[in-house]
C-alpha cells in the first residue's frame, strides 16, 4: 500500500512505499524521513470529479480547520507561517518540451522551444533559473523525463505553496489531442488532451485535471500563466472564458462555464492561457518561421512578439502572434502536438492539415479588457 506525504522541503506529495521510512522528492531531490511509517496520512481522499478523465487521487487532503470562521486555506497552500510577502512576489516556471523520439509521433522543435522560453523567462522576465524547472527528453535526472507521472509532479509542485504576489508559469510543447466528453462540461463535447512521451501506455493528461491541478488552488494574489504550444490547445486550461478575435483585432469574451455547475475558475488567483490554435485546429512543428531550425509555431510567435516590443498588452501579444503565424506560407510539417498517422484518426476522427492555418487563443478565468490590461510575467 502506498501512503501519501509531503516533501519536507518543496511540499510535493510524495507515495511512500509501505514500510519505507524515508523517500527523496523527485522535485527537489531532498529527503523527507517518516519516524514510523504507519503514523502516516492516509491516502488522499478523491472528489467528486476524481473518478473521471484519469484523475487518479494526487489530490492532496484538505488543510484542517481548527475553529469557525472563513473556509480552510487551500490544501495546496503550504507556505509556513512568517511576514507578509513582498508585492513582487516569487517566479516559479515548468516547461514542457517533448520531441517523442525514435517513435512514430517525433517532432523536431518542441525541444528547442522548452530552450529558448527557459531563455526568454530568465534574460527578459528574471525568472531565477534554480526557480524554473524543465522537464525534457534531453534532460539526465529521471524525475525530469516528460512522463505522465512526472509532469504531474511538476504542476504539483508549481502551485505548491504560492503566496499573494507569486507570479507561476507553465509553457508545453508537445502532442495534444481531444477525447469524446461524456459529464457535459464541454461546450463543443471533447475534452482536450496533452499527451505525455508516455501516453501510448501510460495515457493522456485530461483539461479536467489540469483544472483541478494548476487552476482552482490558485488564492488570491497569485498569477498564473500558461503557454500551450499543441494541437486542439483552445481551452486546454478549461478556464471558464475564451477570447474570440476576428482578424481587424475586434474581440468578445466567450462564455465557457459548463452547464452541469463545476467551478473551472480558481480560489481568487488569476490565471491566463495563450494556446497554439482553437480546439479544432492543429499546430505546426515547423522550420518556416525561424528559417534556421523547427519550432513550434505558436511558441516561435510569442517570443517574437515579446521581443519585436509587441508584448505591452494581451491584445497585442494575441494580435501579433496570429499576423506572424498568418504572413508564414506553407513549408511546416505535421507536429506541433497533432498526434499523426492512426492516432489522430481514432481520437479526433479526422486527419490532420498541412501548413499554418492555426490562430493563436487567449483564455482567462475571468474576462477583461485585452487592450488595457499590461502584460507582465
């Protein structure tokens, strides 16, 4: 039987095998002892939406309330008790970067993309780098291989003790796809999919729990932002509003709150996504942009945008990347997070398309003024 812990250190849950008496965190690599193993918490317990979608109970246990008052924190929450955090709090980041080598599924650039955003987060954002944790194919620490269980980990271990004034990203480059949703919470009736170097056997990452992961534990204060360089990527967030742009740059906020009443926004944070294309688009994998290397097209757009000084604003970020996407002609190849070949037709019942025919997303747990709203990260 497995038991769940946290790490005494980061605060990520850890399983510990029975009878062991101490395990090392697969995030931060320190080693958390249990003086006698059978005073350790119970499993975590599951929730209504944990029997779906492969929820598989990482849920951690609610944090106890010892008297009457306002509700219990959240169980993410486990920063220790000291002074009130600075306005500029800290910058946490996990990039995602999967090629899928040496399989039918490969890409070309979505390593190089996990590359140059660490770059970008570091040199333009001043990210600290010890704070950015990248999980590739490249990378030697097993912990850090874009598996199913270790990106979990890592979106574990991104909200884990955030305070007011943090400042949280989350950028993935790799395969996505949809599947059929059968709770009713999805406007158009699939459920959008990242799919792990692992996920022909170890399955796909739903947007349900990538929710309840990275979205609802987010208190008051704390941002989030997220990049999803895939295919079918619009609502991968399952955030409850969707941008709609038409191309002179006129936008409205699309309701995406599901009709069965599951909460998709956060506790008070605020969280918003730019994804690769709409849900029913595929991203390009593509040298077209760059002229030099592949790269993920969505990717290549954003970082361009904040580079060429086109990042002042949300609507000029989205604006600025859909021209670049729409001025590059043909030249891409499949990637880009559509799973090729038999897969793509048995999970979106289609084929996929040829070029760079994908427009760029901007979700948000509550809407806003795109063109007043400073970006910042």
């Amino acid at each position: 039987m497995l038991m769940l812990i946290n790490c005494s250190n980061c605060r990520t849950p850890l399983q510990l095998p029975h009878g062991a008496t101490s395990i090392r965190c697969s995030i931060c690599q320190a080693i958390t002892r249990v003086a006698d193993p059978r005073a350790a918490p119970p499993p975590p317990y599951m929730t209504s939406t944990s029997s779906f979608n492969g929820y598989n109970g990482y849920y951690p246990p609610p944090a106890p309330q010892t008297q009457p008052g306002p509700p219990a924190p959240s169980p993410y929450n486990h920063a220790p008790p000291g002074p009130p955090p600075a306005v500029h709090g800290r910058k946490k980041a996990v990039i995602v970067g999967i090629s899928y080598r040496n399989s039918r599924n490969e890409l070309k650039g979505c390593i190089n993309d996990a590359k140059c955003m660490k770059y970008l987060l570091i040199n333009r954002f001043k990210f600290p780098e010890s704070s950015i944790l990248m999980l590739t194919e490249e990378e030697t620490d097993p912990y850090r291989i874009p598996t199913k269980h270790n990106i979990r980990m890592a979106m574990f271990w991104l909200v884990q003790g955030c305070q007011p004034g943090d400042s949280l990203l989350f950028h993935y480059s790799g395969h996505g796809s949809q599947q059929r949703n059968y709770t009713g919470d999805e406007v158009d009736g699939f459920d959008e999919t990242l799919c792990p170097v692992d996920f022909e056997t170890q399955g796909m990452i739903v947007d349900n729990e990538i929710n309840a992961t990275l979205i609802r534990p987010l208190p008051s204060g704390v941002k989030l932002h997220a990049i999803i360089d895939a295919c079918h990527s619009g609502t991968m967030l399952d955030l409850p509003y969707l941008c709609r742009m038409d191309r002179s740059g006129r936008y409205a906020w699309e309701d995406h709150r599901p009709r069965t009443g599951t909460w998709k926004g956060t506790s008070g944070g605020e969280a918003i996504s730019f994804s690769g294309c709409d849900d029913d688009q595929t991203s390009a994998d593509t040298a077209a942009l760059s002229k030099v290397t592949s790269t993920g097209a969505m990717t290549y757009a954003f970082i361009q945008a904040i580079e060429k000084g086109q990042g002042n604003t949300y609507g000029s970020i989205l604006n600025a990347m859909r021209n670049t996407i729409r001025q590059t002609g043909g030249g891409s190849d499949l990637g880009g997070g559509v799973v090729t070949s038999l897969i793509t037709m048995l999970l979106t019942g289609g084929s996929a398309s040829i070029g760079l025919r994908q427009e760029p997303q901007l979700s948000a747990n509550e809407p806003f003024d795109v063109y007043s709203k400073p970006f910042s990260l």
